[in-house]
C-alpha cells in the first residue's frame, strides 16, 4: 500500500514536472512584446503576416499585434488557389467594424490553398491567429531573396524596434 | 506629396485641405468619385481632401463584402429604375437619397488624421457629433462608428484603407424614407420587411423627425466646415476636381462600377444561418426557420444577443392557445445563452401546462439559439 502510494506521489510530481518544462518550452519559443505574441520560428512581414517554412511551401497568416489593431474580423476575401501572387501585393481584403483593408501577401509565388476555417470563420484570426487562424499556403517562386526582406522571429531587438514604430503611427 | 501648408497666428504651420463641393451630384459621382480622388490622394498629385456632395437621385448600396443577390429585391429596383451601388467600404445594404448630405474624407500621411481605426472614427465622427450638437441636437459618438441621438442613429459611416490611403465616408441625415429602406432589401416575406421597417423607426432618426424641420443646406455646411477645420485644427481651401481626377473616374472608377463582375462580386462564404438585417449599432431583425417533424420560424429583433421582441411561428398548433403569445412575452428582454433560454422555456411550458404536438421543449430552444449565428 505504501509503496503504492509513493509511486502515485513520484508519478504525480513526474507529470508536473514534465508540465513545467512543456510550458517552458512553449514560452520559449514564443516572444512576447508589449502585449503581442510572436513565435520565434516564424518569419514577419512589415504589412502584418507571418510566414512559416514548410518544406517547399510556405504557410501564411496575420500576426497577434496587427488582429488586436484591427478588432474583430467579421468577413475576409480572398483570391483563388491558384492564383500567382507577388509580394507585397494584396491577397484579399479583410473587414472589422466598418473597416475594409487589405491583407498584403508577404512572399511571391502560387496561391495552394486558403483556410476553408477561417474563409466561414473569419475570427479564428483573432482567437488564434498562430494555429487555426492561418490564412493562405503558399508555394514560392522567390523565397531565397524575399525571406531576406522579413524580420526573424528570434531577432528579438528588430521585432521591437518595427512594432515600436507600428505602436508610435497607431498611438495618434 | 503635395502638402498645402499655412501659418496660424502663432506662426505655427498648419495644414491645408482641399475641400470639393459637388453640390447635387449623379448617383455614381456622390458614391464613388471619391476613389478617383483616392487615387491622387495615394500618387501625391492631391493634397488631402474633403468632399461634400448629395445624390441628385435615389439609389441603393451595398456594402464592400455583400452579396448583392442576397441582399436587395432586385426584381423592386429594376422596376422602380433605382441604381445599384457597390461602395468599397465595409458594412450593409441602405437606400440613399436627395436627404443626405455626404461627407468624404481621404488623407495620406496627415498628422491630424489617426492611423488606428478606432481613433480615426472617434476623431472624426467627433465632426459629426459638434454639427449636429450646433444646429441644436443632443448627439454622442457610440463606438465603433456610430453617432446617436437619444440612442438613435443618426449617420451612416465607414471607412477603408487603400494603400498608404484612407477614406473615410459618411453622411448628415436630413431626413428618411423609412418605407424605401426597408423596400429595396430583400426579404423573407412581407411581415419581415414590416418588422425592419418599425425597427428602423425606432433605431433611426434624422433632422427632420429631431428638429420638426430641415435647416438649409447651406447652414448645415457650413456647420460642419467649422467643425471640421476647428477639431482637425487645419484650413479648407475650396478648389475644383482637378482634369485628371475626372478622367480617372470617367476611364476607371465609374466603368469599374458599372460592370457586373463588380457588383455581382462573389462575397466571402459566410457560415451565418437564417436572415438578418442590422438597423443600427447593436440592432438587428433576424429570421431563422428550424425543422423538426413540424416547422418553427424565430423572428426577433435583438440587441446583440438580448431580445427586444420575438415571434414564434409555424405549422403547428399549441394548446392553450394563448401560449406562444404568452411565452413571446416572457422572452422578451432575455439574453440568448443556452442555460437561460432552457431554463426559461422548462419553467414556462410546465407551469402553463403547455403542449404542442410535434414540438419540443429542446426544439424551440435550439431554434432560438440559432439566432445568435445570423
């Protein structure tokens, strides 16, 4: 019985143990500026997506600090998979509020596929814009230049000096 | 850019913005000549402006993500000849008339304008609130984008980010045609088009219903140029559309909005159930229909997720007869969530004894619940 009992103690504290360090993990992956969460394996793009590296393609969505700006996400169009899409250019437009603007597409090349998910739910933007949220995948055509123009996810002083400035032009 | 700056008395500079007054103006021209200005706005061949112009005519509008086949009775509009707008802000479907005075405002780079969407709605609708305080009114901006008079609404707005460019648009509403709005929307059937109809007259105002009369045009401008250069703190020199802003919208802004691809823009899919209208601010009359071995229709009008009224109907018969009035009643004023509206319905249907064959407890409130994703 004893014995029994310091094995379900040992198996507790094990698995404790094994919580702390997944959420050590999670946070150290994850760079936290001025309320906004930026994944440190992640690639970020001057106009608010991130990009994500897989294999040949590339995975694409809106940033935590840009979907607190723009509020709720009510509806968000976008073009076909398909479509040829040049960096910097718009993919779709997205509308909060009253608000219409455009998502900016970070990388050139062909448009795969869109989140079906987030295309009738748009809010999954907003209630987790790093998992369920992504927007597009995307299979580059330029991606050995372009990543170039996109600021690492752990180069921690370029993500707070760029949101620095995006904070300074929304304070107005 | 091209930036117009002046001095003010304390020799400080401040900023110049054009102001276009198109007076009475083409359908087309009053909704969309400010996307040709957009577009001098964004290439620095214009400074900053702001537009003032009314239809000359009816028409309808829908907003940027609508599905316009969805959205307006077509069949009434081709009738009456009543064009179809598509603007390129967010928001929903309305009727416009000789009765509004238009406001558009499209800025690049101003240090007077906020970049964050929320400042930029309160700084600007502030305008609009001070002119309707001036000529005589008690209005409130009611975040995000809304200006009411004694909890009504009072104007229109939206806004819209092109590039480095942001125009946002609006309007002083002199006066209603309660009938017309509720007209060129399509519709269930006509007893929903009545219920938009009475929603709107509670939700809705204007000048005319406020103040009993319309004061002149002119005052009303005047009004809100001084509002608008006092609260920006800049100076408005009126100039004409320049040549190539005319050919922009002659060449491409008006052909883009003639063109069907245009209109019949395919909207972005939509998960929402049921029909819904949104009246104004927190307002909407919606429409679901429910199936179960019979059929239930919910139609409510609701104040985000609170019921301000509801009917229940279908093919079926409930005993006491008198039930479903009385149960409308006691849902009247309660917030959609699962716990409560079981709760309430439990407790109604076994005190009153009430018994509807074919229809469940669960099944009206399920059908309620589905409100809540129109």
């Amino acid at each position: 019985m004893i014995f029994q009992l310091i094995k379900i103690i040992t198996l507790f504290y094990e698995g404790l143990a094994l919580n702390y360090y997944f959420l050590i993990d999670v946070y150290d992956f994850m760079v936290r500026i001025e309320g906004s969460d930026f994944p440190d394996n992640l690639y970020y793009h001057r106009e608010h997506m991130w990009v994500k590296i897989e294999g040949s393609n590339v995975r694409v969505g809106y940033n935590d600090w840009a979907q607190q700006a723009a509020g709720k996400i009510l509806n968000l169009k976008a073009r076909k998979p398909g479509a040829m899409i040049e960096a910097g250019k718009t993919l779709g437009s997205i509308e909060s509020g009253k608000w219409v603007g455009s998502l900016k597409i970070p990388i050139s090349g062909e448009l795969i596929q869109m989140n079906e998910e987030v295309l009738k739910d748009p809010s999954l933007i907003n209630k987790d814009p790093y998992g369920k949220g992504w927007v597009a995948l995307v299979k580059p055509t330029k991606i050995t230049e372009e990543i170039k123009t996109l600021i690492l996810g752990n180069d921690k002083p370029a993500l707070e000096a760029w949101l620095k400035d995006e904070k300074a032009k929304n304070k107005k | 850019m091209r930036k117009l700056r002046t001095r003010n008395r304390l020799g400080l500079n401040i900023e110049q913005w054009r102001l276009i007054d198109l007076g009475y103006a083409d359908p087309y021209i009053a909704q969309t000549f400010y996307e040709s200005i957009a577009e001098t706005v964004e290439n620095g061949l214009s400074p900053n402006t702001l537009i003032l112009v009314i239809p000359s005519s009816a028409y309808a509008c829908i907003g940027y993500h609508q599905d316009l086949e969805k959205e307006i009775d077509l069949q009434y509009t081709q009738k009456k000849k009543l064009p179809i707008i598509r603007r390129s802000q967010g928001g929903g479907a309305t009727y416009l008339d000789s009765n509004q005075l238009f406001y558009q405002i499209i800025s690049k780079q101003s240090q007077v304008i906020p970049t964050n969407i929320d400042k930029l709605f309160e700084k600007l609708l502030s305008v609009t609130v001070e002119t309707y305080r001036s000529l005589g009114l008690s209005a409130d901006f009611k975040p995000l984008n809304d200006v009411v008079v004694n909890n009504k609404k009072i104007s229109g707005n939206g806004a819209s980010t092109s590039e480095s460019t942001t125009i946002l648009v609006g309007n002083i509403i002199l006066d209603l045609d309660y009938e017309q709005m509720a007209r060129v929307l399509r519709v269930p059937d006509e007893k929903f088009r009545d219920k938009i109809a009475k929603s709107m007259i509670d939700w809705v105002t204007s000048l005319k219903r406020e103040l009993n009369q319309v004061p002149s045009i002119n005052y009303i401008k005047m009004k809100y140029l001084e509002q608008f250069q006092n609260i920006l703190g800049i100076k408005l020199v009126k100039l004409e559309p320049l040549e190539a802003e005319w050919k922009i919208f002659k060449e491409k802004t008006l052909p883009r909005n003639l063109s069907h691809e245009w209109l019949y823009m395919e909207a972005p899919y939509s998960s929402k159930t049921g029909r819904s209208i949104k009246i104004a601010h927190e307002i909407k009359v919606s429409e679901v229909d429910y199936k179960t071995i019979k059929m239930l229709r919910i139609r409510a009008e609701l104040k985000q997720n609170q019921i301000l009224n509801i009917q229940i109907r279908g093919d079926f018969f409930a005993n006491p007869k008198e039930s479903i009035k009385n149960l409308e009643e006691t849902l009247a004023g309660t917030i959609i969530n699962e716990l409560n509206i079981k709760k309430i319905i439990n407790e109604f249907f076994n005190s009153h004894k009430v018994d509807i064959p074919g229809i469940s407890n669960e099944d009206i409130v399920n059908a309620i619940l589905k409100l809540v994703n129109t």
